[in-house]
C-alpha cells in the first residue's frame, strides 16, 4: 500500500486515464500534484476536486508540455511520476508541430525535471499499443519486443497516424535519456482503453470503442482486430508497477482481444436499440484474433478483474449519464414502452 507521505505527481490529471488514476492513488493514501493546462477552468477540472479525499489529497498545478520548465515546480518533492498526458488530436493541420513534438519535448522535459528534482525514484509512462502494432504487415501476436513502423505511419497517413509516431518516437527518446541519466523508468502499453469515467467530454479512446454506436465508421479498422483494457485495470496496473520494486522496462497492459464482429455482437445483445450493424464494407466476415500478450505483468502478479462486457457496459452507461451517447429509440414489448 502506498503510505500517506508519499507524494505522486498525475500529469494529464484532467483526462480519461489520468483522473480515474488520480483517484485511485489518492484511495491507496497518497497525496496527489495533479497537473492540467487550465487549473482555473472549472468545467474541467470540476470532477477531480469533487474527488472523495481532495481537499487535503489533492493540489492542482498549471503545467503544460509545450512550455519549457513547467512541470519542475509540481514534481519538486514527489517520489513518483506518472506521465499520462498527451496530445490527443487526430483531427490536427500541423501534427508535427502541433502534436508529434510538443509529444517528445514534454517528455523529455518531464524526465529533466525529475533529474532536477532528486526525490523521484521512479517514472511511469504512459505508453500506447500505436508504438507496438503499427506497420505494413501485421503479425498475429505482439509483446513489449515490438516496435511500429514510424515511416509507414507518416507515408500512409492512416486515422491517429500522428498519435501513434509522438508516442512511438517519445518512449524511444525516453529510454535514452533514462540511460544517459540513469533514471528509473517504466512504460505501460495499453490498448484500446475502455470503462467508465470521472471527465465531462466524450474519452478520444471511446470516440474508437464506440464507433460502431455512434456509426463512425472512420474508426472500425482500429477495432477490426482489436484489443482492450479496462479503465480501472489499467490505472491499478500503473499503481502496481510503481510500487513493484522488481518492475523494469515495457509493459504492455491488455485483458482482451476481440474483432469487431465480436463487438458488434457484444452491443447487439445488450442495446439491441441502438441497432448496430453487423455486416462492414471492406471487412471480411471472418478475422484472426491479434494477441496482445501481458504476460510479462501478469507473471510478476498483476491480476486483471474485468471483462469485455464491463468495460462496454461502464463506458455506455456512463455516456448515457453524461449525455454524450443517444438514449436508445423506446420499442412497444407486448402492448408496453421499453428502454
């Protein structure tokens, strides 16, 4: 367990990921420097100090990766760092500018500032499964030794290309300046990350999950032979990797794998109203699964606790709390209006 006097620093803090790890950290006793762009924006930021245990567990600092320098102030005196933010912009004029680089710069930052701070005995990234799986020919089964193809994402130019070259070229740099600097530095790999959540806006990640609810069909290939994680798997796999003295290296972080004729089915079967397709253009009928293995986590002891059927009920029904999915159409059942 994670003793009181810790202090852990949460950037991204405000995010899909970052929040829910916020509040998870502060349960298990730690105190936390979450840092956001806007602490003032209330909208945005509402949902972590309305967090159980934030008053006197919860500070907000203003930092930002594309300015220099200001994570150092929030860092100053925390044993731990969990780099969680990113830039998360698909829909970007400039995504080297206004992307791939503020990507590498911030982390590179991130990590200067823990080497000045002196008190931080270990980083955790937030990684991606864009660095691990994205090439010309996919392969059937992928672990922390995989690598992306930088240069078939910037020639093809697919849905999130630029997400996936950020991250990919941020953690290599990463690993570089932990060895020239000796820092103590490991990285999660999730997939796609899906569950309910604490911010007011739609999570980019379940812009994808959901894609087949909302017909967006720009994103059915990243879920054609996808994988998945839980929310609060991941954000608890975070916690365990930091607090594991043995944890070194890469981690991927996935529970599940499935294609999207086993999601559509999945949602089918549980909002049979929202009326999901189940045939797809260009897709064929049947699809080898891709296997994520975690079993470099799992075998130091890390337990996932939820199913896919969880994690799509969690983001769902906290979509339809929020307003941010349709509520479904009412049908007549024998004479009786049902939901």
């Amino acid at each position: 367990m994670g003793s009181t006097s810790e202090s852990v620093c949460v950037t991204g803090a405000s995010g899909f990921i970052g929040s829910w790890l916020v509040m998870r950290l502060m349960e298990r006793g730690y105190t936390v420097r979450a840092t956001v762009r806007d602490p003032e924006n209330m909208k945005k930021v509402k949902h972590l100090v309305e967090l159980p245990g934030a008053k006197t567990k919860l500070s907000l600092w203003k930092a930002d990766l594309a300015e220099e320098g200001s994570f150092d102030e929030a860092i100053k005196g925390c044993t731990g760092v969990f780099h969680v933010a990113t830039p998360m912009d698909f829909e970007s004029k400039d995504p080297e500018n206004e992307v791939i680089k503020p990507t590498i710069k911030g982390l590179v930052d991130i990590m200067k500032a823990c080497v000045k701070a002196k008190s931080v005995r270990r980083i955790v990234f937030t990684s991606s499964a864009g660095t691990v799986d994205v090439a010309e020919k996919s392969k059937p089964f992928y672990d922390e030794n995989c690598w992306s193809d930088v240069e078939f994402c910037r020639r093809v130019k697919m849905t999130g290309w630029m997400y996936f070259v950020s991250k990919t070229l941020a953690e290599k740099e990463a690993w570089k300046f932990a060895k020239e600097h000796n820092i103590d530095f490991v990285s999660i790999i999730p997939p796609l990350v899906v569950g309910p959540f604490l911010m007011p806006t739609m999570p980019p990640s379940l812009i994808t999950a959901l894609s087949l609810i909302t017909g967006n069909e720009g994103h059915y290939h990243i879920i054609k032979q996808g994988q998945f994680v839980h929310l609060d798997d991941l954000c608890l796999a975070h916690i365990f990797l930091f607090e594991n003295p043995k944890a070194e290296g890469r981690y991927i972080c996935c529970s599940h794998e499935a294609t999207i004729h086993d999601i559509a089915k999945l949602l089918n079967q549980k909002y049979p109203h929202y009326n999901i397709p189940t045939k797809f253009k260009d897709i064929p009928d049947e699809l080898e699964i891709i296997r994520f293995s975690s079993k470099k986590i799992t075998d130091m002891g890390f337990k996932f606790e939820y199913s896919l059927e969880d994690m799509f009920a969690g983001a769902v029904e906290t979509c339809r709390e929020k307003g941010l999915l349709p509520q479904p159409a009412q049908t007549p059942v024998n004479g009786t209006m049902h939901k």
